[in-house]
C-alpha cells in the first residue's frame, strides 16, 4: 500500500473513485425531501399564526417598578415578559380577585 507524503496534495485512488459516484448536488434548487412538512407557508405566516395565538397585555407603571421587575429578571435569567407571565400565572391562582377585589376591599390605592 502506498503511503502518501504530508506534502501530497494529490487524492488517492479510492478518494477520487468515491467523488465520482457522490451525486451531484444543484445549488439553490431549495426543494426540502427529508423531515416533516411545513406547517406554515412563509415565514410571515408563522409569524401571524404565533400572534393570533397569543394576547399582548400592554400596561404602565412607576419607572422604580419597572426598574424592580427588570432587576429580578436579571437575578432569575429570564426577561420581563417571562418574569411577568409568572407573576401574573401565581396571582391568578392563589388569589380569588372577584371576591376580594384590588388589595381588598378599599380598591386601589
């Protein structure tokens, strides 16, 4: 068997044989065969499709809340909207806010 230099750059036989029968690929052809079909047409699709499926809650606050939430995301590794979604999940369940109301029974304050 022949045993190639560290300076050869020419292939070997068995290299050049198997280039041979590899199956020419066409580039940018982009038809997809392997794996599952595509849900979604586009990417704006999926982006309207992800949009549909959720609500966005927008409200407003003190800048020390603000300022508060954003450094608890920090401590936790996740983002406000994360840290809200949460908040919002544990208010939501461990307290009946049709029969106690805001902070109550004086309301807002």
């Amino acid at each position: 068997m022949h045993q190639p230099s560290l300076l050869d750059c020419a292939p070997s036989t068995v290299e050049a044989t198997t280039q041979a029968m590899a199956a020419p690929v066409v580039a940018g052809s982009g038809a997809r065969s392997i794996g599952r079909p595509a849900v979604h047409a586009d990417a704006a699709a999926r982006v309207r499709a992800f949009r549909a499926s959720r609500a966005r809650i927008d409200y407003t606050d003190k800048p020390e809340i603000a300022r508060t939430l954003d450094g608890i995301a920090d401590q936790l590794g996740c983002s406000r909207n994360e840290l809200m979604q949460s908040i919002t999940r544990f208010a939501l369940t461990n307290r009946n806010w049709k029969q106690v109301g805001l902070y109550g029974a004086k309301g807002l304050q």
